[in-house]
C-alpha cells in the first residue's frame, strides 16, 4: 500500500507537473494482479482497484496496525466493469456495472469472488450494516444542460439519507453523451476531502481536472480508470474530450453534501 502525505496549499504553486502528479494524481490502482492500495492523509482516506479473475481476499496492510482491514474502518465498494460479486463474512452480494456496496466496521473477511471495483474506506467510531444499492435504489439528481455541456445524473449512494455511514459518502456520476464538463461552476468544502475516479472514458482520450486554490488552479491530465486525491481547501471539477463517469467519494468532519463554498466562474484565475 502507497502512502501519500498530506499537501498545504502553499506548496502547491512551487510544483512542477511531476510533483503536482506524485502528491495527487492515483494511476496503477489496476497494475497489479489482484489488490492495489493508496493511502492518504488526506482525512486518512485509502482508495484501491480490484481485478479478481479468481477470488481475492482484502488484505490487512502493516501500515493499518490492525488484524484485519475493517477493524477501524468502513469501506465503499463500487463495480466498474461487469456482473461481479462480493462476499462479506460469508454473505453473497452480486454487484452490476455501477452499483455500490457498504460494508460496516467490523467486517473480518471481505473476498471479491469475480469483477472489477473501485473501493474506498474512512476511518469509522461505530458499526454500519453492509447494504447492497443499485441505481434504482440510489437517490438521483439531473443537473446540467445541453447548452452547458454538463448534462450529467448524480446517483447518490452512501450519504445522510441513504446507505449509513459513520462518515463515507460516495456516488456515482455518469455524463450525458456530448457533455464532458462536471462541477462547473465549482466550490471547496473545508470540511472534507474529496476523491474523484474517472472511467468509462474512451481510449486515446483523457480527463483535464482542475485543482488548487480557486485564485491559483492547476490542472492534471488524467486517463480511464485514474483517480486524484483533492483536498479540503481545493476547487474539483474538470471537463473530458469524450463523455465518462466518475466515482466521487469524501470522508472529513460532517456528511453534509450540501455544506460548500461556491466559486463563481468569474473568479477562478
């Protein structure tokens, strides 16, 4: 499991394209056969890729101090590929292209039998029960417009009014054909980190995103199946030369989605 410190906005003007890559920019969740693992201090939030051609067990990295993974924390899993099933402590769940499991503090054996899946865990106080969601159960928001090249549905999944968490929230947002911007206008949200992972995006395109103070933006170019760490106090949202979807996923002090600050577009530099 990689280890990623966590970066003040100060330091970010100073980077060069490498560096702003290295502190924020997720690439090889996918390299390895079976697990891939970052953690970050951001919020303390860890992200990882699966590719289970057979079964494959969620280890317990050294870097965790604990017996197994989720003896402190929760974890969101979303599948990104195919039919593909999970069990936890001996419980089936099938999980189709896009759909979500919560799985709860306290959960000893997590095997991925078959599919590919993002997953993200916070740290966690109390135990949730693992809950299954699929698009028709996820609460749902159209926002954006053709005009805007922003047409996109939010699929809520793990949040204050859906599947419980001690402080996960996570879903999913897919982009109309012909849209490629998402978050714009934009905001940050002092109180949480926020994790976004692309895919579904063609091959040969890519992802601009923008980061950094809203006075001072950066961008990193990101392809499929990429995801990038973005801090408290950084704006999120980017544009794509094809349409895609995105994982967002946040952990920090409150699960309130609607606790931001929006930054109008006249006032990004």
């Amino acid at each position: 499991m990689e280890v990623r410190h966590a970066t003040a906005p100060d330091q970010v003007p100073g980077m060069d394209t490498e560096r702003l890559r290295e502190r924020f920019v997720v690439p090889g969740l996918y390299d390895s056969a079976d697990v891939g693992l970052v953690y970050s201090m951001e919020d303390r939030l860890i992200l990882g890729g699966v590719r289970a051609t057979a079964p494959v067990a969620l280890p317990c990295p050294d870097q965790l101090r604990a017996t197994y993974f989720l003896e402190r924390r929760e974890l969101g899993v979303v599948n990104i590929g195919g039919p593909g099933t999970v069990t936890v402590d001996g419980r089936s769940y099938p999980l189709g292209n896009k759909e979500c499991l919560y799985v709860g503090r306290g959960a000893q054996d997590v095997v991925f039998e078959e599919g590919e899946f993002y997953l993200v865990s916070t740290p966690a106080h109390t135990h949730h029960p693992t809950t299954r969601a699929g698009l028709a159960d996820a609460e749902p928001v159209r926002l954006g417009s053709i005009e805007g090249s922003n047409e996109r549905t939010i699929y809520k999944y793990i949040h204050a009014k859906g599947i419980q968490s001690c402080q996960l929230v996570l879903g999913v947002t897919v982009l109309e054909p012909g849209s490629m911007w998402n978050t714009m206008p934009c905001h940050v949200h002092e109180r949480r980190t926020e994790c976004y992972f692309y895919f579904d995006l063609p091959e040969g395109h890519r992802i601009f995103h923008l980061m950094g103070e809203p006075d001072e933006t950066r961008n990193l170019v990101l392809s499929d199946r990429q995801a990038v760490i973005s801090p408290p106090w950084s704006v999120h949202c980017g544009f794509g030369t094809r349409s895609y979807s995105f994982v967002w996923a946040m952990g920090g002090e409150n699960q309130a989605y609607e606790d931001v600050e929006p930054v109008a577009i006249e006032a990004m530099r």
